[in-house]
C-alpha cells in the first residue's frame, strides 16, 4: 500500500511539473491556445492566441482615466500573459493622465475627454515631429448610483438631478422626486451627493450631460473639475462608489463597471420608458456619436440630448491617447501590440464581459487603421 501511494503521488508530481513547463511556454509564445478569466472575476475572455505580441516586450507605464481602469485590468492580463510584458496602468484619473502623457512620462495616456487644443499644440513637445491622438477604445454609462433603504427602483430626470448635485434639492421626500417616482417610499432623508475629488473626464461628461439636458438648472461651463460649490468629494470612480456603498443617504456618479451591489437610477428622457445604466443602452447612443477629430485624431461629439427609445445619455468614451508620430522607440513595439490587441475583435469582446460597451464598428474600424500607422 506504501508503495501504491509513492507512485501515485510521484505520478501527480510528473503531471504538474509537466502542464508547469506547457504554461511557460505558452507565456512565451505570440500564439497559444489557453484561455483565461480577464477580470478574475469569472467573466469571459478572449483567449491568448488572439494576442499577437509583435516584439512587444518590456515594461509600459501609463495613466489615466480610472473609469476604465476595470477594463484596463482585464486586458492587461490578456497581454501580459501572452507576451511577458509589464504594463503599469495607474489610473489616476483623466487629468493626472493628460498631464503625465505631456510631460514624456507615460507611453499612452487614457481619458474620458478627447485632447483640447491646447493639450494637443503642447503634445508637440514630447511627440517629435507628430503630436497626441485621441483614439476611442472603451464606451459605458455613467451610471448614478445611490443607497436609499427600501428604495430599488428610482427615476430621474436631467432637471432633478442637476438640482440634486447643486445642492437645491436636501432630501429625499422633495415634491421633484416624488412626483418621478410615485409609488416609491420616500424617506425624509438627507441627499448626500458625491462628486470627483480630481479632475476627471467622468466628471466632464456627466456635467456635459447636465449642461444640454437641463440648461436652466445647471449654469456651470463644465471641464474635468467639480465646479458646484456643493456636495461632497472623492478620489476617483472607485472611490465615489465606496463612499456612496457605505453612506446612507448618498448619491453618486460613476462608470458603470464601478455600481456592483449598488441600485442605479433609470434616466427619464423624454421617452415612453425611462432608461436604465446598461451597456446594450449606452451603445444606442455612442453609435450615434460623430468623429470630430481632424487626421490621426478620432475624436468624438456625443448626443448628451438624444430622446431615442432605449437610448441612454449620460454615456462616457475613453480614449487611449498616445503620439502619431515621435513614439519613444524603445516603447513603440509594446504600445502598437497592446492597442492593436484592445481594439481588437477579441479586445473589444471583453468590454462586454466587464460592463462597458465596446466601440461602434464604423469607429473602431478606424482607429485600427491608425494604430498600423503610429512611429
């Protein structure tokens, strides 16, 4: 029996060592056929062998918009596991992304809000003989989430909630809020509304969203920093989630990816049904988006406005923003292979896995066609 047991355990050694050196391998190659959980949180991925790694090798840093930083996470260990190479994606927020691609310091930059025109002259610095590109790779909902006990499904408007946000409506038994949401129970409970403490492309679109939708009631010019004197502030969407989880009372904004365990509020447009934060709604109005962008530069103008049955938007695009022309050399081969590889067919799949709607076909077509161009 002793010896019965010694070879099956010396069995099982050989079969591990052996599926071990298997999945080396398959690190090391440009084309295996495993496949793996992106999100490690038992979403579907793309398997590696759509990874084509193209002499991409060493490390990538980056910063940018934590909106997709969820998706950042999930692609990230797509790639790394095919072809070795470390990408350091902080996620700092879109303005600490901006200022780190001006400043030569991040191989590509992610933001909620394309380059102003001023952020792409001063790119010319770093990007030599070129200049910064805004190329659409991840769309969603920003959703509103909120935590109200007994309260599951609550509507608003673009009217209510700017008034919300600015801090003109306290509690949670307003006459506004009633009247949306009849049948609910609501509690004579203060508003706790949270916003970005650091600017923040999140922040711009959804202020953009309220500036067209209720112009009498939002009188600020919008941009990524919080400009109402109102409300209370945290870093990051992963951090306005938190603090709305944990608060009773509160109200918040955030990408979509970012609401799990939390009620979302349903947007009434103008449509016969409101509109719920989903990602099959968000990608009604991103196709509806026009490129604005001029060459290289895929930028885009959103329908923050649309009454389109089903149409959900308040909607956000990250661009990944890197250099036309003037790429560091050294980063070059690595930045081509990881942006090729997430606007992808494969890439953009995961987008879907982990809540985010993936590019229109008419826009990512476009920015593939780019990125064979960058140097």
């Amino acid at each position: 029996m002793k010896l019965q047991r010694k070879n099956r355990r010396a069995l099982a050694l050989g079969v591990l060592a052996v599926s071990g050196a298997l999945a080396l391998t398959a690190c090391g190659s440009d084309d295996t056929g495993g496949k793996s959980d992106a999100s490690g949180s038992g979403s579907t991925a793309a398997s590696n062998s759509s990874v084509k790694c193209d002499g991409a090798k060493g490390q990538l840093r980056a910063d940018g918009s934590s909106a997709q930083k969820n998706a950042i996470d999930a692609w990230v260990k797509q790639f790394s596991q095919a072809c070795g190479t470390q990408i350091n994606y902080k996620g700092g927020g879109s303005g600490a992304g901006v200022t780190a691609f001006g400043q030569g310091q991040v191989a590509f930059a992610g933001s909620d809000s394309a380059l102003k025109p001023e952020e792409i002259e001063a790119s010319k610095k770093v990007c030599t003989g070129g200049q910064g590109i805004d190329l659409p790779m991840v769309g969603g909902p920003i959703a509103v989430g909120y935590n109200v006990s007994g309260v599951d499904d609550l509507v608003l408007d673009a009217p209510t909630l700017a008034k919300i946000f600015d801090g003109k409506i306290k509690t949670w038994d307003a006459p506004e809020i009633k009247q949306l949401n009849p049948k609910a129970k609501l509690p004579s409970l203060k508003i706790q509304a949270f916003h970005r403490s650091d600017e923040s492309g999140t922040t711009d679109n959804f202020t953009k969203y309220l500036k067209a939708a209720a112009p009498n009631d939002w009188k600020y010019s919008g941009g990524k920093a919080w400009q109402a004197k109102e409300g209370q502030a945290a870093p990051q969407s992963s951090g306005v989630a938190q603090q709305v989880k944990q608060t009773e009372g509160a109200i918040g904004y955030f990408e979509l990816s970012f609401a799990k365990g939390l009620s979302t509020v349903a947007i009434n447009t103008g449509a016969a049904t409101p509109v719920k934060a989903t990602v099959e709604n968000a990608s009604k109005a991103i196709a509806d988006a026009q490129v604005v962008g001029t060459g290289g530069d895929l930028a885009l103008k959103l329908n923050y406005n649309t009454k389109a049955e089903g149409a959900y938007p308040m909607v956000l695009v990250t661009y990944e923003i890197v250099c036309d022309k003037g790429n560091k050399s050294d980063t070059l081969p690595a930045t081509k292979a990881f942006l090729r590889y997430i606007a992808s067919e494969d890439g953009q799949k995961i987008l879907t896995a982990n809540d985010y709607a993936p590019i229109p076909d008419a826009i990512i077509g476009k920015v593939r066609t780019t990125i064979e161009g960058l140097s």
